[in-house]
C-alpha cells in the first residue's frame, strides 16, 4: 500500500516517463521509497518493477549495492541501505620493541659541552664532521664525564648536530643541559641497526600517542647505543 511519510523523511525515487510506461500495467506503479535513518522501502507491483526498483536501488549512494528481497512474493520489499557509510577508524599496530628494551623515563638532567657541526646522512658523511668536532672539544680543554654523546637538532639532507661531551669541566667549549624531564630510551646493539631502531622506536611511539620533541640523542655504552627521546 501506498507509504505515509512525513516531507523531512520522504525520498521520491520515482522512475522517468519511457520507464514508467514500460511498467504499467506489468510494471505496476511508479517506484517510490521511505527513508529511515537505516534503509529505503520499495513497493514494486510487478516483476517487471522488481527489476526497475532494483536498478533504482544500485544506484543509491553510499551503500546501494546492498539491496535484498526480504519479501518473496508480490508486493515486493526491496530495501537498500541509504545511511551514511560508517567509517571505522584503524587499529594501528603498536611496533614490538621489546629487543630495545624501550621504556619511558625520566631523564636526569646532563651538563655538556658541544661543537655545532652538520653532515650528510651517511657514515662517511657523520665520521667526516665529528671526528674533527671531538677534536676541538679536546682543544677547548673539555674534562669529560661520560662517553660522547651525539645529538640530533634536524633532519633531512643534512643533519644538524651537536658533537657533545658530558663535562665535569667544558673549558671554553660552548655548554648546555640535555634531559631532566620524560623521555623515551632504548638500547640498539650496533651502530648498524641505528637506522631502522629508530624508525621503530617513532611507530612505537605514534602508536602510543606519545609526542616527541624535536630532538634526539644517541650515547655509546657497555651495552650498545642508548638512544634517548625527550618526550611530552
């Protein structure tokens, strides 16, 4: 029987003038549709208006494709989804980084003497630039108090660095203090496996919603590289 709706919820879906006389009278009348938040009605008196409330249907966006007889015999239900597409927001996999012994921590605050340098992103290009920046650092009459330590201010085709000493006296060499708030530190086993620890570490992290900051830094230890991120 013919829908009651009210204008706000009315879809008319009503076939042009060559298609609605090729369904009358086989065709029954004109194809007409009730939207509900969730699907559209059909009322097809015939085969032949099966057929048309079908091609109707296939073209509803965004799920039109999904139209099904619910109703074997004649008048046919024909209901195709008109709502919304739901978009399911992704399931990011959080990297396992178990290997690196990665943590959040709070990191102590660190004294150091450092030399501005800038390299390539290649080893060649790094042993280049920081071999003569140590260097200077021993000039300057540097007492160290730790390993060297090697930080990261920028990426990209160049690197720019810090060529650090963690110092019970800088001498004149120009200082800073690195640390003393949360960060991120990991333990990577060679200098080789630097590049792709890192990439890991920042899924880990973008998995986690943990902000980094902008820089990063890397230290020689008994046990391989520490790698620190000083995080939000």
């Amino acid at each position: 029987m013919p829908v009651s709706v009210s204008e706000s919820l009315s879809l008319s879906l009503s076939l042009s003038e060559s298609e609605s006389a090729s369904a009358s009278p086989s065709g029954g009348r004109p194809v007409s549709a009730t939207q509900s938040p969730s699907m559209l009605n059909f009322w097809p008196e015939s085969q032949v208006g099966v057929g048309q409330a079908r091609r109707k249907a296939s073209n509803i966006e965004p799920c039109g494709n999904r139209a099904r007889d619910t109703v074997p015999t004649m008048p046919l239900w024909l209901l195709a989804c008109a709502e919304p597409a739901v978009v399911e927001t992704p399931v990011v996999a959080v990297p396992d980084v178990s290997d690196l012994a990665a943590e959040i921590v709070e990191l102590p605050a660190i004294t150091v003497a450092y030399v501005e340098v800038t390299a390539p992103p290649t080893r060649d290009g790094l042993e280049s630039a920081l071999g003569p920046a140590y260097a200077r650092l021993a000039e300057a009459g540097v007492v160290a108090s730790g390993m060297p330590i090697i930080v990261t201010r920028s990426e990209g085709e160049v690197l720019a660095l810090w060529a650090a000493l963690p110092a019970s006296s800088a001498g004149s060499a120009t200082t800073a203090t690195l640390g003393g708030g949360r960060g991120v530190r990991a333990v990577v086993g060679s200098q080789a496996g630097l590049p792709a620890a890192h990439q890991r570490l920042r899924a880990w992290m973008e998995a986690k919603d943990i902000q980094r900051l902008g820089l990063y830094w890397e230290q020689f230890r008994a046990e391989g590289f520490e790698v620190v991120y000083p995080v939000r």
